[in-house]
C-alpha cells in the first residue's frame, strides 16, 4: 500500500506545483477545486488499479468474500460519473445552442440561459407585459437594472459563426413613460478590451414596443484598424450607461436574419 501512498503524495505535490505556477500568470488563476480533481482522479485510477493488483489481493485474502473488486468499481464509474457531469451538460448545451442558430436567446429554455450573465441587474423570464401583443404562451426577458455604473445583460459565447446573414436584431419593450438610453455592445475573440475594437452602438427605447435592427456589415466594420472577425463573435452585451434610477425592460427575439 506504501506505492499507492506515495502516489497520491506525488499527484498533490504535482497538482500545487501546476496551480502555483497558474498563480504567477497574469491570464490564469490558482483553483483549489482544480486540486481537488486532481485528486479524484488520481484516486479513481489507483482504485481501479488496485482491483487488478495480485499483490494487494494476497494481502487482503480476508476481502474474497465480498465483491471488493465490484465494489472498488462501482466506486470508480460513480466518481467518474459525477466529474464528468458537468462536461456532459454544457456539451448538450453547446448542441442546443447550434440547433436555436440563427436564434441567439428567446428566454424559452433553461439551456439557453446557460450563456446568460447580468451586471449590476436582476433577470427574470416571465410572460410578456399588457401591450405587447404576443402569445400568452411565449416567455420573455425581464431585465431590471440598478442604478450602477454599467448595469446590463449579456450573452458569453453566443453561437460565434455569423457569417451569411445581413442584420443583427432584438425586441425591447417598455413601460417607461419616458424614451431609455442603452448600448449594445459586440466582442469577437480577437477584442483587446479597447473600446475603439469593438462594435459600440447608443440605442433609444421609446415606450412600447421597440424593434432593433443593426446591419451585421456595420459591426463587421466597427473596430478601428481591422474587421471584426463574423466566424468568432464571442459577447453581445445590452447594458445602460449610469442610470440615476431603476428602471425594467424587456427583451425577445435576440436573432440574425
């Protein structure tokens, strides 16, 4: 048992070592959870080892009658199981995403949502307000946002392939008595987090229902120096610039077309 010992002490040392050395990039982070995995998993295949080891066996003559090798096994699968869930989730998510294409969010699903993040806002899918003449059976975002710096509502990783279509375009609906300031906002991967690399559009909602529509040939040609790249988008964000109060909002229909 001594070599498994040493094992397990030689994948933690190993596994600090990695994430010491992650600390020290300024594009990556030290995660004690990715320890963590490591340690599983070097767990699980030194279980699964051990079911095949005739030294261990001889020793643990007392264990032959109980299943120890089914046991140790099922042991392992569920382990596995429970790490690569995660995995199997967001892969079914990615699929979903591709099958919505050239949908972007329609706040219709769960698996959608996965690619949904606020700031400094609240997100609620509900059904749509009096005046907006849909069905009662469609669902539509309820955006509230807080009177912050840059509170807003984004899509990370939206399907990144635009190429072939000819505009970008959402639906907002107010309440507001008042038309509302906002800002779209369009990364692709290749973005350097300067404001002039991106597309940067100021957009007014007036009471009731608003239908946006942007030529997908003016983002491709917003960044200053070169194009933004139509195969790689990679966010889309709507936010408000310093709000002096709450207000709410609602979205559908964020497609191409």
């Amino acid at each position: 048992m001594q070599a498994y010992i040493v094992a397990m002490l030689g994948v933690l040392m190993l596994a600090l070592f990695t994430e010491a050395l992650q600390s020290l990039s300024a594009t990556r982070q030290a995660e004690v959870s990715d320890i963590l995995h490591d340690l599983v998993g070097a767990a699980c295949g030194l279980a699964l080892f051990l079911t095949y080891d005739q030294q261990v066996s001889r020793k643990w003559a007392q264990w032959r009658q109980f299943p120890r090798n089914a046991i140790l096994r099922i042991c392992v699968l569920l382990l596995l199981g429970a790490m690569f869930q995660p995995v199997v989730v967001w892969a079914y998510a990615y699929w979903d995403r591709a099958s919505r294409f050239p949908s972007l969010l329609q706040f219709s699903s769960d698996w959608e949502m996965k690619f949904v993040q606020t700031s400094d806002s609240e997100l609620q899918v509900v059904v749509p307000p009096e005046g907006w003449k849909q069905s009662a059976k469609n669902k539509v975002g309820q955006v509230v946002f807080h009177p912050k710096t840059y509170p807003g509502m984004r899509i990370d990783e939206p399907y990144p392939d635009w190429r072939g279509y000819t505009s970008f375009q959402l639906d907002v609906f107010s309440e507001l008595p008042n038309p509302q300031s906002m800002a779209i906002r369009i990364d692709d991967l290749h973005h350097n987090n300067e404001y002039s690399d991106r597309f940067n559009k100021a957009i007014t909602v007036s009471p009731g229902l608003n239908h946006i529509q942007i030529p997908l040939e003016d983002i491709r040609q917003a960044p200053v120096g070169r194009e933004l790249d139509l195969n790689a988008i990679k966010m889309v964000l709507l936010f408000a610039v310093n709000p002096p109060e709450k207000f709410t909002l609602y979205l559908d229909n964020i497609r191409l077309e």
